[in-house]
C-alpha cells in the first residue's frame, strides 16, 4: 500500500471512530428530545451522510481535474460562471439521497407522533402539503451543498489569485485533506434534514390528528446546542395548529413559521435548531369513539390538501400562470395566445399584440432553442431613470432552488396601443438593437436562455457578476450589463448578423449557445 493509501486509511478509520462515538452522543440527545426511532434516526443519518459524501467528492475529483486542465486560475475561476455537468450531478446527488433517506423517515416517525397524541390513531398517508414540503426541501439541501462548495473553492482561488499562486498550489491547498470536509459538511447537512423530517412529521401528525387544537414551540436547550437567543425567547409559543409562530430572526426580520425546520426559514435559523413541536391535546376529543376520531382524521387530510390545492391554484393567478400549462406527458408547451388571454381579463392587449408575443416564442422553441418561459402576467411597470419604457420584461423566481421565469408584459405599455405603435417605440429608441415587437419578444428570450437549466443559485451569481460587465458594444442598453448585453445580442443572431469573436465567446459562455 502507498504512503497516500495508507494516510486515507488513517483519515476514514479516524472518521469512523469519530462518527461512532458522535452517533452515541446524538442517539442520547435524540431520546432527551422526544425524537421517534432514535436509533433508527441514528442509522439513516450515517447513511445519508455517507452518501452525500460520496457525491461531494465525485464533485471535488471532477473539479480537480477540470482545475489542472485549466490554462490559469483566472480561466478556471471562469469556468464557475456556468452550471457544468459535475454541478448538475451534485445537486441531483444530493436531492437524490436526501428524499429517499428521509422519506423511509417521515411516515414511519409521523404514525408514532400521532399515537402519543391518542393511542387509537394511526397515519397511513402523508398529506400534499407536507410531502411537497419535505420533496422541496430535499432539492433545497442539493443547492445549498453546491452553493457551499463552490463559495468555497472560488474564494480559494480568488486568493490564489491575488497572492499569484500557480494552478499547482491552488489544486494542492484546495484538494488537501478534502477527505475530512466532505465527512463534515455531509454530516451538518444530514443531520439538519433529518431533524427537518422530524419536524415535519410531528406537524402532520398534530394537523391529522382530530384531539390536538393547537401546538407550542419548544426550545429543547439540548446539551452541547448551540442555543439561539430568539429561538429560546419563542420557546412556549403557543397557536392554534393551524396557525404559524412569530419568530424574530438573528438578522432582525419577522419569520411566520408553521414549525421549527420550516422550509420558509433561511439556513441560519434552520441548521443545527434543536426546537420542537409539542401538541396541545383537548382531552375532551380523546373521549370520543374510534369511529368518529377516525372519521375527524380523513376530515382533517381532506381539508390539508383541499387547502394546499387552492393555495397553488391562487399563486399561480398571482404569478400569472395559465390555469395547466403543462401537457400530460410532462412537457411545458409554449406560452400560447389563450395564455396571455387568461391574464389580459381587461383586454389590454391587441389581439395583434398577442399573437406576435405567442407566435415569436413558439417558433424559437420549435427551432431548437433552449429556453422556456413557465408563466406570463400582467403588470405595471414604471418608467426607468431614463424616462422610458419597458415593454416586456423577464422575471425569475425562485422555486425549491430552481427559477420559474416569467414573460412580464408592461400594462402600461399596451394599454390602447396597436403593434404598429410599439414598433414606432423601437425604431425610435436610440438605446437597443429592437425595431419592432418580435424583437423585443427575442430579446427577452435571450434573458430566458441565460436562466435555462441553471440552480436558482447559480444565476444568482451569474447575475451579479454580469452586472459589473459593460463592454459589449453592441448598443447603449448592452453597455448597461452584461445580462442587457446577452439579450441585445440574441436580437442581432436572429437577424442572422455575425458578432465579432469575443463578443460571441461572451455570449455561449453565458447562454445555452443559441439553439
């Protein structure tokens, strides 16, 4: 064996004997808190954090490759700006392990929950809601994994960079005693889902069950947590079970959770929380038949899902989303006329109007390009500091860690104007390459292409850093940044113009390449 076989050896026997006396300790803290299955608790923690392990460092191998392949750091810091295949995996990875090791968790963990609130009751399903919950947060965990190793090696690099350190020296600082991180990072967010699960069954236990009104927020002050003032200030927060807590973030912002662990609280209230529900029975329910109970149970799913339905069925109006917009097989269909009917319930729109917006999509869609818009809506926006107009613009939401893009059509713009005015508007402007509706269309396609496929993380960071780039000098609103500049270039490429070399390395660097 070579002396680097051998020093990885000592390195994994070292962080099994860490993780074995660390999983007694946890088993112990587990059993203080009340947590179902402990031991089991236990073991599906060690899984998962083996297995987020082992996609975190298939990622930190194909990074190291990727970086002693690279001309410079420079060039490999780059690289960073787009999601590769290795991030994909990663994030798929993880998302993958989480959901699965967890979910032998939820339903297990909620039919013990339920019966310590009455011992005639049992869970047999998990209610939309909170499935869709525990789902988002497995693909919340992925993103955050990528997010922290990215964070990390690029702000290695950057000061690799600064101190002039060759590619050689970075990949040897960076890739060092990986080993150990991985082990560490995998077991921080192994056990943050697992305690989310947990949180999560005992909520639906406590809104399925028919003898609980409502629930109390408890700070377990578990041995060895670090205590959160604000989450020991909430604990014997008591509401109805239907109703979220009023918490006070580190950061000073008002929080209204349903529970500890909620998917709606930034990390820093989330990891490593020690908080949780108690139920506050009304012992007078606990008196009535099996049969009623039971029945009171179904009652209670029905209305959870019935909730959860129109809750989605009202954010999509809010976003604009046509009613389905998505064929049975799964695939989203371009935004159509009807669509943009749908949210026009004003007739603001031309029917002209409407039908160059539909049709511009459609077509670059059935040419291959890779975009897509989920949502169209209406709304107001104000003038810019210029004083003029926007016409349409493309909007990107995060949804469980990935964008939803929405077409914004400008109610202001096309209230009582023909096509043919808002084409005097382009040819007018001296600002952008558009001359006419379908190019301010193609120019929103070019934001949408940017977003495509990407993390909600990721083009976060692909945003910020575009908008510190103004020299694409193509038009005034390209020079504005660089994200103005990729959609400016998009309307040129439709008229089948040729960029010069930089500038169209600039532009497949940051969108899916042009069809």
């Amino acid at each position: 064996m070579d002396r680097k076989a051998c020093c990885d050896a000592e390195i994994i026997e070292c962080i099994n004997r860490i993780i074995e006396k660390d999983n007694d300790k946890l088993y112990d803290k587990l059993k203080k808190m009340g947590i179902a299955f402990a031991a089991m608790t236990v073991r599906q923690i060690s899984l998962l954090e083996k297995r987020i392990a082992i996609a975190m460092k298939k990622w930190h191998k194909s990074e190291k490759t990727s970086l002693l392949n690279s001309e410079s750091l420079f060039s490999f810091l780059s690289s960073h700006t787009t999601e590769s295949e290795a991030d994909a995996e990663l994030v798929q990875a993880v998302s993958q392990a989480v959901e699965e090791t967890c979910g032998d968790v939820l339903q297990a963990s909620a039919d013990q929950y339920i019966r310590q609130t009455d011992t005639e009751l049992s869970i047999t399903e998990i209610s939309a809601p909170t499935a869709a919950a525990v789902s988002e947060a497995s693909v919340q965990a992925g993103t955050s994994v990528l997010r922290h190793v990215t964070d990390e090696i690029s702000n290695i690099i950057q000061e690799a960079i600064n101190n002039g350190d060759s590619v050689d020296d970075a990949a040897k600082r960076i890739f060092d005693d990986r080993l150990r991180d991985e082990y560490y990072e995998a077991r921080r967010v192994a056990q943050t889902e697992m305690m989310r699960t947990h949180a999560y069954a005992k909520y639906e236990a406590l809104q399925q069950s028919p003898v609980v009104n409502a629930k109390r927020w408890r700070h377990t002050g578990a041995k060895g947590a670090a205590s959160r003032e604000n989450h020991v200030n909430i604990s014997g927060q008591t509401v109805p079970k239907d109703q979220p807590f009023t918490l006070t973030g580190r950061d000073g912002a008002t929080y209204h959770p349903m529970l500890p662990h909620d998917t709606a609280l930034p990390a820093a209230e989330a990891i490593n929380c020690h908080c949780i529900l108690e139920a506050v029975i009304d012992k007078d329910l606990k008196s009535l038949p099996p049969e009623q109970k039971a029945q009171m149970q179904r009652d209670n799913i029905r209305m959870l899902n019935e909730k959860y339905a129109e809750k989605n069925e009202k954010h999509k109006q809010i976003a604009g989303l046509p009613v389905d917009n998505t064929a049975e097989s799964g695939i989203i269909k371009p935004i159509t006329v009807e669509d943009i009917a749908a949210v026009d319930k004003d007739g603001t729109i031309s029917d002209e109007c409407k039908e160059v917006i539909a049709s511009t999509i459609e077509k670059f869609q059935k040419d291959g390009h890779e975009f897509n818009f989920d949502a169209v809506r209406m709304v107001n926006i104000p003038p810019n500091k210029n004083g003029g107009q926007d016409v349409l613009r493309t909007n990107a939401i995060d949804s469980g860690g990935y964008p939803k893009v929405v077409l914004e059509i400008n109610k202001n713009v096309f209230a009582g104007t023909d096509k043919q005015s808002i084409d005097c508007m382009f040819i007018n402007a001296e600002n952008t390459v558009c001359n006419s509706l379908e190019d301010a269309v193609i120019h929103e396609i070019g934001h949408a292409k940017t977003i495509y496929s990407r993390t909600y993380a990721n083009y976060e960071r692909i945003a910020e850093e575009l908008e510190f780039v103004h020299d694409i000098d193509v038009s005034k609103l390209a020079s504005s940044d660089g994200l103005e500049g990729i959609a400016e270039c998009e309307v040129l490429l439709s008229r089948g113009e040729k960029l010069p070399d930089e500038i169209m390395n600039f532009y497949t660097t940051y969108t899916t390449g042009g069809g």
